[in-house]
C-alpha cells in the first residue's frame, strides 16, 4: 500500500458552514489556504472565489437575507476574543462592525430586511454576556444595548415580525433556559421555567412567531424535538429520537419546511419535511449524504433547496445542496484530498466493551488495511474532549495517517460522553469523575483480548479534557501505556479553574466541581499531584493564547514530569489558542508527534 507522510494528510481540505444568500450565492468556509477563509460559489463544483485572506481562521460567515454581503467573525491568535466583520461582495471592502478585541461577540442573526443584526458579547464585563443590536453600516461605537445579562447567554434569531430575539441562557452544558426579549422594550420573558437540570437546544422561532421549535430532554433521557407555544406555554412533542438525540432543527419561516438531525451511534440521520399543523410533520425524501457526521444547514431564499456540511471518515468535509422535494442531493463544494485516494480513507467498526460496572461503552476501532505484524498492531487510544462531546465518524486527517502508517485508532465514548441521554452524560460528575478513567483503562483490558493488536505497544493520546484523560490514565494505570501525548490539556483542575476565561468558570465548575466547595477532590485527581507515577515517555503540545486551559497547564506538568526517570516532550505555539489552527503549526505539531510515536512506540 502506497505510504503518504503526515504533512499530505494535513493538506486535506474540510469546506463547510455554508450560507445563501439572496441570489443564490452560496459563501461557505474553506482551509485551501491553511486556516478557514470565506469563500463563495454560484454553482455545483464550479470554480469558487476566495474573499478573506487573513493568517487566522474565519469561525462563521452568514450571508444577508437581502444584500450581496455577509458578516463573519474572526478572533487573534486563538484568543476566541472574536470581532464580527461585514464583508462586501462587490468591492471585496471588510468593516470591522465591533471594534473591542478585549471582548467577546457571538452572532445572533440578522433582521429579516438585513438592516439590523444582533450578537451578545461581554464588552461590559469579561464574566457576563450582554444582547446587542447594530444597524449594518454601524460600528462598534453605535451598537445599542438592549438586554444587560448576569451569566452566559447567546441568541438564536430574531422572530418573524423582528420585534423579539430568542435569548438562550446557559446555565452548563446540560441546563439551559430560553427567554423572549422585547428589543424595543428590552423586556425579557422567561419560557421554560424548570427544576432540576434540562438541555433546550437548537432553538428556532416557529414560522408564526407564536411558538418556539427546540430539541430537549424536559421529559426523556434523550433529546426530543418539541413546541413550545409561547402565549400558553404549552409543550407538544413533534419528532421523537427512538431512544437516540434529536440533536438539531433548522425551518424555514416562508416554506414551513423543516430538516432535523437524530445522531444514531454518532452517525447523522436527517429528516426532511413540511409543518402540515403546528405538532405535525409530513416527511419529505431523505437526502442522499455520506455515511457519518452532517449539520449547519441553511435554506434557498425560496425555500426549495437547503445547503448542508456533511463529512465522513472516508469522505473529507464538503458542502451539498438537497432538492426538497426530491431529495436530490448534489455536492457543491470540491475539498481536496491532497492526491490521496479517497479509496484508501479507513472507516471504523462501532464496539461496544464491558467496563468496570458492567456497563457497555461504545467505541470506534479502526485497524490498517495491511496485515499486522507478527506481535500485532501498536494502537493509538484517541480520548476526546468535552467531557460533553463525542467521538462521531467525520473525517479526521491525523486518525488516516495513522492508519495509513501501521497503527489501529481505538475511539471510546466513555461515561459522560454527549450523544447517549442525560443519565450517561452525567456519570462522570464531580465525584464520578474518575469512573470515566477507568472507563479508558476497560477499554485497554478489551484492547488485550484482541488478537490484532500488541498490548505493549498501546497509545493514549487526547485533547482538551482528552489531554486530562491522558495524563490521569497515565498517572491512574501506568503500566498499561507505552506513551501518551497531550494536547492543551488540563493538569491541574484548581490553577484550570482559577485561569480560565472568566465567562466559562461557573459553566466549567457545574461540570468539575467548585473551587469553594470541592477543592480538596479537586486537588486529587490532578495529575499534576501524581505525576511521579507516569511511567511512560510522554509529549504535552500547547498554544501560548489558550483561554480556556491556560498554558501554564502544560507547563505544570512538564516540570512534575521531567523530576520523573521518563522522557518528557514539549512543544508551545505563540500564535495558537486551544488547539491548532494554522496549517504550518498544525504541520509542526504532528510532524513532532509522529517522531516521538516512531521513537517511543
């Protein structure tokens, strides 16, 4: 089998978060030139024009309901202190709307004439997040506070009649609330009083303005969609997930057509229909997409067709327009593959291992294509981040290189993943957290019993709270790990809780545990206070502006480490957030790991 390096890999494109536009132009995010750039097109696989050309990535770009123009964001270096920008087709001209780079903006949409547009940021204070409305041509200065907020709120558009924004308060990850503010009157009216904790996602106003579709888990362990009837308050349940999370929606107001999402094993299936009556759907043919992840839908200005990202493990990301009423499904956007064949991409096998309490953990494993060596294949055990996330089959770039190079990839959702109800996801709380560590340590044991893979050669390697799970496996069992790397992980959840972004403290601590009431627990499943029990060669991979788990993590447990008889690897980037966003870094960094794995492992 033909061998391709680490760089090539690198060099796959991923094209998504695609927007129409009033006349068909669809503008969608593309890393053709090494970070996400604004790029658009008028036709399938036509040949599309570049707008943006900055060294840092565009996050999103939203096209105006009624001008040949868009707004995207962009933040410096990996702060995720993001601007919005107004991007002119026509003359190419850039606007910068927000002016505070010490603040956060996160969108809220426009009005449906495209005069207006609305974001919350934390302008006024760095813990909060505030509602603002802005004319189009205005800028920082000129936005109009309308809603003082005290903890995290975001916004999911503007109603019909544009006289109300739906407001979303976060209160963590699995507990929300959604309110309607008055723009004129900056009058705020809470919708979904509650006890106890329930996700309301995916909020969008209903096309009458008189209701409000969103996915919850109000009454069931999994995500449903429902209708919320804002004058009564009244809940009708308008799709069920069949025992798997309704994790999305998106209608549109003039058609009444609507698409929503189940995510079955990680994998996308996406319902398309018409709102026949206010709870009713009359299901329309389904749309013909790769097997794996699909979301970040936007309509036609007519209503007739709506574009999509869809990527798998064997199909790198790309953007498709479906024909509603057919269901034809046409890929727009041509991401390359580097001159890889897309044929030779490797998909995984959906597992399911017993763990400690016997319980089944779900898991993607992945094996080469080529036969295994003689004493089996070393693996490489991916542990994502979150914890509220999950390890879905899109395309992964770093997992096919491995593959390509002898290496099995073994994915475990372990408890507290997203993906599988409410009752998992909070198996690993406070208390519980180590229970999901032993949750990777099952895994290794299933790893063992395989006859494919040699368990003196196993791997764990992770980011974000991925780059914990690493370390506290790695300091937790010792002897099951031949090496382990780090990628802006935490090392220490008291200095992690103490330095990150003040607007994510008390969302983070909902999940960990507080630094007044849980510190001692804290204290002790901290890596960093058992770092001499690491046993294995270990690499910790950072970025100098990461806001949410501050460098100085890494830099903890380097120091612990190296007092240790292992070798210890570290590598920081200066103009890098949480994560990699720049082609050339992400280049370096996996050039680094893939020398440490060869020499290690």
């Amino acid at each position: 089998m033909e061998q391709y390096d680490v760089d090539r890999y690198l060099n796959v494109r991923s094209a998504g978060g695609a927007s129409f536009g009033p006349e068909g132009r669809l503008s969608f995010l593309i890393d053709t030139t090494g970070t996400a750039q604004v790029w658009s097109l008028d036709a399938p696989e036509s040949w599309p024009d570049q707008h943006t050309f900055f060294e840092d990535g565009v996050s999103f770009v939203d096209a105006s309901p009624e001008r040949d123009e868009a707004v995207f964001g962009m933040d410096e270096g990996g702060n995720e202190r993001a601007q919005l920008y107004r991007l002119d087709y026509a003359s190419g001209a850039i606007t910068n709307l927000t002016e505070r780079p010490e603040a956060k903006h996160r969108w809220g949409g426009w009005t449906s004439d495209g005069d207006r547009f609305a974001f919350t940021s934390n302008r006024r204070d760095e813990a909060v997040f505030d509602v603002y409305v802005q004319g189009r041509e205005e800028t920082g200065s000129d936005a109009d506070l309308v809603y003082e907020g005290d903890g995290w709120l975001s916004l999911s558009g503007w109603s019909p009649s544009d006289d109300r924004l739906l407001v979303v308060e976060a209160h963590s990850s699995f507990d929300q609330d959604l309110h309607a503010l008055g723009v004129a009157s900056g009058e705020r009216r809470h919708l979904t009083p509650h006890e106890g904790d329930v996700r309301y996602g995916s909020a969008e106003w209903g096309p009458d303005g008189e209701s409000v579709y969103c996915v919850t888990d109000r009454e069931s362990d999994t995500l449903r969609l429902e209708r919320l009837d804002v004058e009564t308050g009244e809940w009708d349940v308008v799709a069920d997930g069949d025992g798997w999370n309704v994790d999305g929606v998106s209608i549109d107001e003039d058609s009444r057509r609507l698409v929503y999402s189940r995510n079955v094993e990680g994998y996308t299936e996406l319902t398309v229909g018409e709102l026949v009556a206010p709870d009713r759907i009359d299901e329309l043919p389904e749309p013909d997409l790769p097997e794996g992840v699909a979301g970040g839908v936007s309509w036609s200005p007519d209503g007739n067709r709506f574009a999509v990202s869809a990527s798998g493990r064997g199909d790198n990301g790309n953007v498709y327009v479906v024909e509603v009423t057919t269901g034809e499904t046409e890929r727009w956007t041509s991401a390359s593959t580097a001159g890889i064949p897309p044929e030779t991409f490797v998909n995984p096998e959906l597992v399911r291992y017993p763990t400690f309490d016997g319980r089944d953990i779900p898991a993607f494993f992945s094996v080469p294509e080529t036969d295994p060596p003689e004493g089996g294949y070393p693996v490489v055990v991916d542990i994502h981040g979150g914890p509220e996330a999950q390890r879905r089959p899109s395309f992964a770039g770093v997992t096919q290189y491995l593959l390509n190079h002898g290496y099995a990839v073994f994915e475990p959702n372990v408890r507290g993943s997203a993906g599988y109800g409410k009752a998992y996801a909070a198996l690993d709380d406070v208390e519980k957290r180590m229970d999901s560590v032993r949750d990777v340590r099952a895994g290794v044991e299933w790893l063992h019993d395989h006859p494919e893979v040699d368990r003196d050669r196993v791997v764990a390697m992770g980011g974000s709270y991925g780059g914990f799970m690493v370390l506290a496996a790695m300091t937790e069992y010792p002897d099951l790990w031949a090496a382990g790397v780090d990628v802006v992980g935490i090392a220490n959840f008291v200095t992690f809780l103490e330095n990150t972004g003040d607007w994510r403290r008390s969302l983070r601590e909902a999940e960990y545990g507080s630094l007044e009431a849980d510190r001692e627990f804290l204290e002790s499943i901290s890596p960093v206070n058992n770092v001499d029990r690491i046993a294995a060669p270990l690499f910790v991979l950072h970025g100098a502006n990461d806001p949410r788990v501050p460098v100085g993590e890494a830099e903890r447990i380097v120091e612990g480490a190296r007092e240790g008889d292992v070798p210890v690897r570290k590598l920081i980037f200066e103009d890098e957030g949480h994560g990699f966003s720049k082609l050339e870094n992400r280049k370096e960094a996996y050039r680094a790991v893939v020398e440490f794995l060869d020499e290690h492992v």
